[in-house]
C-alpha cells in the first residue's frame, strides 16, 4: 500500500446532503471526517426571501468562515452596515443577525470551511 491510497477526495459532483432553495443550493461534501459546504446563489438570489422562510427566520445567525470561488455577494447588518464578497477573498462572518444577496448578474460560488451543516438549519 503506498502513502496515496490514504489521500481522501471528492470531486465535488456527489454531495452528502444538499439543501435547495429558490435561487440557490447549498452543498455539503464529507472528505477525511471533516465536513465543507459549497454555496451557490443565482442573481436576484437573498438570504431573506430565499432560505428564511424555510427555516422560520428573517436573517441568518450562523457564523461562516469561507472563501469566494467566483461572483460577489453582500453581507448586510441590523446596524445598516453592509460588507462584499468578492471572487478570491477569505471570509469570516461572525454568528450575528445578518441577510446576504447576490451583487450583480454572475452566479455567487463560495466555500464554507467551518460548521456547514449550520447553515440553513431550521430553528
């Protein structure tokens, strides 16, 4: 047996778990026990309008940590402040009230490396 047959893969076409919602999917992907989630959001696509209806919420309480593969999305704040991702960009976002959109006419692609399964989990 040589060292390469312990590497773990996915290719990313056969999630685990994928949570669907109008505009939008999330995916999750199980590699070596640790779980990654993969976001993808259509324009016109708002947290708000589109995953808080499901799970009986108006905004998003989960904390992310993640990085933007392509697209740019906005984070919105109950203090009117607002941040963008943007495609190349690291991101924490901490477990406070909070919406996300999609900015402009590209799909929203971004992976999310800390507590997935959180998102979009019916409170």
């Amino acid at each position: 047996m040589t060292q390469a047959q312990f590497v773990q893969l996915s290719d990313g076409s056969a999630p685990v778990e994928t949570k669907v919602f109008p505009k939008g999917r999330f995916d999750l992907f199980t590699v070596g026990g640790k779980t990654f989630g993969r976001a993808t959001y259509e324009p016109g696509w708002k947290w708000s309008e589109h995953v808080g209806p499901q799970v009986g919420d108006t905004l998003c309480r989960v904390s992310h940590y993640g990085y933007v593969v392509s697209g740019a999305c906005a984070v919105g704040f109950e203090d009117g402040s607002v941040a963008e991702l943007r495609a190349g960009a690291f991101f924490h976002i901490p477990a406070i009230a909070h919406d996300s959109w999609v900015i402009g006419d590209a799909p929203y692609v971004s992976l999310h490396l800390d507590q997935p399964e959180d998102y979009a989990a019916a409170r």
